[in-house]
C-alpha cells in the first residue's frame, strides 16, 4: 500500500463525497484521513488514502475522470515525515477582523521555524456590537530549541500590533 494525499473541491452537491470514496474503493484503496468543508457554495476537502501502488493509474483516471461531473480532485503522493522533532503548542486567537492577521502571524510563526500544523480560521459578528471578530485555532510544530515562553514573548508583541488576543498551551 501506498499513501495518496487528494485535494477536491467542486460546487457542493450531495453525494460528491461518495463519488470519490467510490473511486478510492473500487480501487482497492483505504480511506484515512480527511478534513473537509463547505464555503460560500463550495465543498473543499484534503484527504489521505492507502491505495497499492499498482492501482495508482486507475485510481488517477478515475478520480480525472470525476471532472466531467464538475469534481476537480488533485493527486500527490505521500511524503516522508519530518525528521525534526517538534514540540505541538495549541495556538487561539480572536480579534477585530481586519486584512493581514494570516499573513502577519504566519510570516512570525515561519520565521521563527514553527510549522502550520493545521489551521481553522473563521469571521463571526461579535456577540454585543456585531463588530465582524477573526477567530483563529491552529496546531503548531514548535522547535525543541524554541521555548514556550520565547514563542509567548514574540507573538504577545505582535499581537500588541495587531489588537488581538492570543492564547498559547502545550498541546498534550
């Protein structure tokens, strides 16, 4: 068996899940993991299957051939996992909506070696003004050699910058 990572998106429909799970099993392949959405009348998901590897070029034509349907469905084979040991901190945040808090937290967390794990963001009306906030929850691969509280220090000055609220733990 080998590891595929698929990424779908197509207008959301029901049955569009099954279309692809389909495919994957009448391939011999074994659905494993998955993270999947609908925004703004789109359905998106990432997905990871173990399909044998002499499989892979049904499987691909099948999964291309969902494209008739309007199921664009991009294929990658599975990587080695990093060497480097990380230390998982949970990372929320809340804030005034506003351009740039991605980017800017990002290009810190990034320049500092911390790995997106996996990020979940949303806009939601607050709940007395209905002031639009930006609520962020994400898993990050923090390096041995960076400590929580070095990690707390440069994203609290940041946040100073940015007027949002942040709150960091080890992720157990």
């Amino acid at each position: 068996m080998d590891h595929l990572v698929l990424t779908v998106i197509a207008q959301d429909q029901p049955g569009l899940v099954e279309r692809v799970a389909q495919c994957i099993s009448e391939h011999g392949g074994n659905w494993l993991e998955s993270r999947m959405s609908r925004m703004a009348g789109q359905f998106a998901g990432i997905l990871r299957v173990d399909v044998p590897l002499a499989a892979h070029p049904g499987l691909v034509a099948a999964l291309e051939a969902l494209q008739a349907q309007g199921i664009r469905v991009q294929i990658a084979t599975g990587g080695a996992a990093p060497v480097v040991t990380w230390q998982a901190i949970r990372l929320e945040l809340v804030g005034n909506d506003r351009p740039g808090i991605v980017r800017d937290i990002t290009r810190l967390l990034s320049s500092h070696g911390v790995n997106l794990e996996s990020l979940s963001t949303e806009v939601v009306p607050a709940p007395m003004s209905g002031e639009l906030l930006f609520q962020a929850q994400a898993l990050l691969g923090v390096p041995q050699s960076l400590t929580l509280e070095q990690l707390q220090t440069h994203l609290e000055a940041l946040a100073d910058d940015l007027m949002v609220e942040l709150k960091l733990q080890i992720e157990e």
